[in-house]
C-alpha cells in the first residue's frame, strides 16, 4: 500500500507533472514520450493515477490520490530557436 499524499504534496507532484510535460514539449518532445514520463513521474512520485491531455495550444493533467483529483492546465509555448 502506497502513503496517502496530503493535499499539498499531490499538489506540489501535479504541477512537477505538468511542469516536465510542458518543458519536453517545448523541447520537440513527441506526444507519447511526453505522455509516458508525465504518468511515470506521478506514479514514481505516488500518484495512484495520472491522466494526460494534450493538444496543439494545450496540456491537461489530472491526477488522483485515494480518490481525490486535482486538475491542472497550462498553455503550450513552443520554443522556436533562430
């Protein structure tokens, strides 16, 4: 059995989740790696379940602990080197 996260720290996992989806993407990170370690991540870090959705302008998590959800959404910025 896994410890049960507080709010804060499922918190604080949710956005590290969202926060290295965001930085492979802008990176040229295809979408299935990005998928793969985000949940990975989570689940090391001892989410019992995360949940991805990307599109072209935007990247959602969802991630739930002993049945509490916390969701996150954050913009796509793609980074264009010149």
């Amino acid at each position: 059995m896994t410890k049960r996260l507080t709010e804060p720290e499922q918190r604080a996992i949710s956005r590290l989740v969202i926060e290295v989806g965001q930085r492979l993407l802008q990176h040229g990170a295809e979408s299935k790696l990005v998928s793969d370690v985000s949940i990975r991540l989570g689940r090391a870090l001892g989410l019992d379940s995360v949940e991805l959705s990307l599109s072209a302008s935007s990247l959602v998590v969802t991630t739930l602990s002993h049945g509490h959800c916390i969701t996150t959404a954050r913009r796509s910025q793609i980074v264009v080197l010149t």
